[in-house]
C-alpha cells in the first residue's frame, strides 16, 4: 500500500534538466517553514512558461508548475489561516521550494488561498496565475469602466478566456481577437460582443466597424503584427494598451503621443486573491479546460503547450 501522504520523506515530481530533458523521479518532499503551507497537489495548471524553465547555477534539475489546487496536508507554526483538510489554491512564480508539478508542494502562505465556491479540482488548478493576470489587467492596468469599448486581444486563450468574461462582467462592450474558428466561436459564447480572428481578419478594420470613434483600451496576451493594428485602433487621445511583462513581444509595442502604455505583472496575495474570489463569483466565471493531461505525460502537457492554439488553459492531473 502506498504510504500515508502526511508521513512521506519523498514524492513523484516532474522534473526538467538544464537540457530541458523531462523525467519523472523520486525527490525529497520539501520542508514546512514557520509561514509555510504544504499542498497535496490534484491538478496544475500547465503554462508556455513552464515548459520553458530550466536549472540555474549549480542546479541539476527543477520542478515546474506556477500554480495549481490541492489540499493542506501541514502547516508551519506561525501560521493561523489554514489547516490540514483545508481545500487550498495558490500561485507562486519560481517558487524557491519547488514548482506544482509534483505530489507535494510548499507555498507562503500568503500566495495560497480557500478554493472559490463552485469551482472543480480541475478548474481550481487552472485558474490561479490566469484569474489573477486577467482581473488585474483589466481592473489595475486598464481601469476598465461600465460602456467603454475595449479589444481583448488572444481572447481565447488561459488569460484571455477570463479577462473576457471580467471585462463583460465591468460592463464594456468587447471586440475579441481569437485563434481560428474554433477560438472565435469560444470567445462569442463567452460573452464577446464581437470575435475576429486574429491571424486571418484585419483587426483594424474590425475595430472601425465595432467602435468608429475609436476603442477605448487593448488587453493584449499576444503580440506580432495584430498588436500593432491594435494600438492603431485606440483613441488618439486617452487610449491604453495593457499587457503582462513578456506577453506582447516579439514587436514590442510603440509608445505614442496620447495613448497610456501599462506593462504589468500579476501579483498573488491575501487581497489579490480575495479581490479574484469575489470576481469568479460575480461574474459566473466558467473556467475553459482545453486538455488535461496525466502526470506521467507531463512531456505531452508541455509539447502541446508549445504548439500554441489552445483554447483555454492544460492541466496536469497529479492526484
């Protein structure tokens, strides 16, 4: 029989090598510090980015994994907000303890938080770094208001999905830019006033017809030349272009007389995941799966992932 998980001194995780070589091995099962909080994982969300890191330094190896959902198997000795059975979800980018993609994880605890009501294991796992890039873009960088016209631009992707449906949710009409037809059909049921294709339709001319005056803001989690067409559909004067830190390039966004320019990036904590709860429930949040892959095919998770065109965010299936 498998051993008790509270009592284990070693854990299955994926790990990735400095050749970028994916294997599953045994490794020691982190520490708890005095503000920590140890995770036994159910589902990761599976990002470009972590398919991307590798070692630093001295390092022969590393865990992935950004976020993910699991419960609470320990808790350091100063902390008060959790204990073991809670049902926990967290972000925390290179995580010096080591990533999600692993049966066990430990987290500050100020970068977990409870599970929102109605959200599944799967859904949990997905939506931590997504929900929080979205709702800050959209609230923090943009200050999305009630009647504005904003572009969400790769609208059918992990970020895009969502802030989608919390751009709606702030009462702006949206034009979506998707990938192919399948995306453009995602972002339509998910709220979009207007879905283009962003490789295939001229997003300029589309966003003349949705907002002739000009739109009043661009979301972007792609870049290359639609981003551009983009930028040029923004209101000469009082425009603004928001995207998270490495999302818009390659062509970096032009800065221009008139039009505010904000790069960002998502921040988790206490009220960062507070204000995220709050969202999913107002909103009626669905959280788009694109696929889910066992832990043993993590090297398929994150060949997929670097193909592009996925709708929606890849999870990897731990428990």
């Amino acid at each position: 029989m498998p051993e008790p998980i509270q009592t284990m001194s070693a854990m299955r995780a994926v790990t990735i090598d400095s050749r970028g070589r994916i294997s599953i091995r045994d490794v020691p099962v982190p520490t708890v510090g005095r503000r920590e909080v140890r995770i036994a994982v159910d589902a990761a969300g599976v990002g470009s980015w972590d398919a991307e890191t590798r070692p630093e330094g001295r390092q022969r190896f590393i865990v992935p994994g950004t976020d993910g959902a699991g419960l609470v198997v320990a808790v350091g000795a100063g902390v008060r907000r959790f204990r073991a059975g809670n049902r926990v979800y967290s972000s925390s980018y290179g995580n010096p303890k080591g990533g999600f993609h692993a049966e066990l994880v430990v987290v500050v605890e100020t970068k977990v938080a409870r599970v929102p009501r109605g959200l599944g294991s799967k859904e949990a796992g997905a939506i931590p770094v997504t929900g929080l890039t979205a709702l800050q873009g959209v609230d923090d960088a943009l200050r999305v208001k009630r009647g504005e016209c904003v572009i969400v631009h790769g609208a059918s992707g992990g970020v895009g999905t969502l802030a989608l449906q919390f751009a709606k949710w702030r009462g702006a009409r949206v034009l979506a830019t998707a990938s192919g037809n399948d995306g453009v059909r995602l972002a339509r049921r998910l709220g979009a006033d207007v879905a283009v294709d962003g490789k295939r339709e001229d997003v300029l001319e589309a966003a003349r017809r949705f907002a002739p005056g000009g739109v009043d803001a661009v979301l972007a989690f792609v870049g290359g030349k639609a981003l551009l067409r983009c930028l040029d559909a923004l209101k000469p004067h009082g425009g603004r272009l928001a995207y998270p830190n490495g999302v818009a390039d390659p062509p970096r966004p032009r800065k221009r007389k008139g039009v505010e320019v904000v790069a960002y990036d998502a921040t988790p904590g206490v009220r960062e995941f507070a204000r995220l709860d709050r969202a999913i429930g107002a909103a009626k949040l669905e959280v788009p799966i694109a696929k889910t892959y066992p832990m043993d095919d993590a090297a398929g998770a994150y060949r997929f992932v670097r193909k592009g065109h996925i709708l929606g965010k890849v999870i990897l299936r731990i428990r």
